[in-house]
C-alpha cells in the first residue's frame, strides 16, 4: 500500500487545482484559446519587449545587451522546440479569463526582471553586472537551456511512441530535469538584476506553479509498474547522484 499523502503534498494538489482553475477556466465561457497560443505570445514578445525597454530607457550598457541575448534567445528557442515538438499538455483549451490570468500572473512577470535591469528603478546605488558575472549567467542559462530543451524533447517523442515512464536519458538521474533547466534559465536572469525582488518573484512562481505540477505529475507517474524502483534510484529536481554525493 503507498504511503498516506503528507500534508504537503495535499496542499500542492490544492494549489494545483486552484491553479489549473485560474489559467483554464477563469470567469467561465466558450474555449476557443489554447493555452499554449497564451505562452507563445510572451515567448515571442520577450525581444521586443527588453529592446523597446532599452530604447525607452536608453541604456545600451553590455548588460542590457547581454540581457536581451539570455532572454531574447531563450523566447526563441521555446518557439522553435514548440513548432517542432508541441507539449501536449499546454494544446489545452481554455476560457478567455483564463488566458487574461494565465498572462498577467504566471507569463508577465517575468517581465519585471528586464524592467529593473534596464530603468534605473533600483536607484544609483544599484550597480549593473561585471563582466565575471555576465559570464557565470550566461555559462547557467546554456547548461539551463539544455537540460529543459533536451528534457521536453525527449518527453514529448518518447510518449508519442510509448506512455509511462521514462527512465533513460536525462531522466536517468532525475525525474523532472525540465523544471531545473527552467529554474536554471530564470535563476541567471535574476543573477543578472542583482536584487531580490526577482528571487521573490520567481520563487512565489516556482512555489504557486512549479512545485504543484510536480507533484501532481509525481502522482500520475506513481501509477505506472516500475514506479517505486525508478523513484528510489532518481531525485526529485536535482540528479541522485549529486544529491549522495553532497550528503556524504
């Protein structure tokens, strides 16, 4: 018999609920949008939104440039992977309201990130990025783009040929090696504001809807033969191996 679900692990399917509600079913009505369209919009705004904050602003200094390089590239890249290989789970239909929140309070602020670094809002005292810095961002978010790009690679052309699990390739050693790539990703772009106003906000995003989905897909997974060894031998983000090595 598995175990009885923890308190956590309960409060995540609530907030997963409350969530999945909110981006897909908000105010109700007909379903005519999928949410990935929703996504897309602000993948695909991401340059054009941090090089019109450049010119408004005109802050051409190499962190803004280095910047819309990260950021820019990365909205580029989920556009590309999402042509070739769409995530079934983002070809959902939802609701209009869903959309709009899905938007405002999941997508749009990631936003701020690029607002802080290019306006001057932090103040005088705020100093931009050195170049050692700059460096260690971009060296995160290539290893980051890797991980989630070659992990939903793998994910959506294994189960189009087989479902249940998967255990070789970059699940090998971890169960959910897309949402570190992802974490990965942003984590380098708050690296580069420098403040903690980006932490906080990727935290809370991470928190709300990272960390729900997770566990809710660790449950479906947990219904497939194979489940417990697979679960003994991977981590849950980070690889098994590293996780033993940094207990011993």
């Amino acid at each position: 018999m598995p175990s009885p679900p923890t308190v956590l692990v309960v409060l995540a399917q609530r907030v997963n609920r409350l969530v999945r509600y909110l981006s897909r079913d908000a105010l109700g009505g007909p379903r005519v949008l999928k949410l990935a369209w929703v996504i897309n919009l602000q993948k695909a705004g991401t340059a054009p939104f941090v090089a019109g904050l450049m010119w408004y602003y005109g802050n051409t200094t190499p962190a803004a440039w280095v910047y819309l390089g990260l950021h820019g590239s990365y909205g580029l890249s989920w556009l590309i992977k999402d042509l070739a290989l769409p995530d079934r789970g983002w070809q959902a239909r939802v609701t209009f309201g869903g959309a709009v929140l899905s938007f405002l309070l999941v997508l749009a602020p990631y936003w701020v990130l690029p607002w802080l670094l290019i306006s001057g809002v932090l103040g005088p005292g705020h100093h931009p990025p050195s170049a050692a810095l700059m460096s260690a961002c971009i060296f995160l978010h290539t290893i980051g783009l890797t991980l989630m790009l070659g992990a939903d690679c793998q994910k959506n052309l294994t189960l189009a040929l087989r479902p249940g699990l998967i255990e070789t390739g970059m699940y090998a050693r971890m169960r959910h090696p897309n949402y570190l790539g992802e974490m990965m990703i942003y984590g380098s772009y708050a690296l580069m504001v420098g403040h903690w106003i980006p932490w906080a906000i990727l935290v809370s995003i991470w928190s709300l809807v990272f960390l729900p989905n997770m566990v809710a897909q660790e449950i479906s997974l947990s219904r497939h033969p194979g489940w417990e060894a697979y679960n003994a031998r991977t981590g849950f983000l980070l690889p098994r191996l590293l996780a033993r090595q940094q207990a011993s």
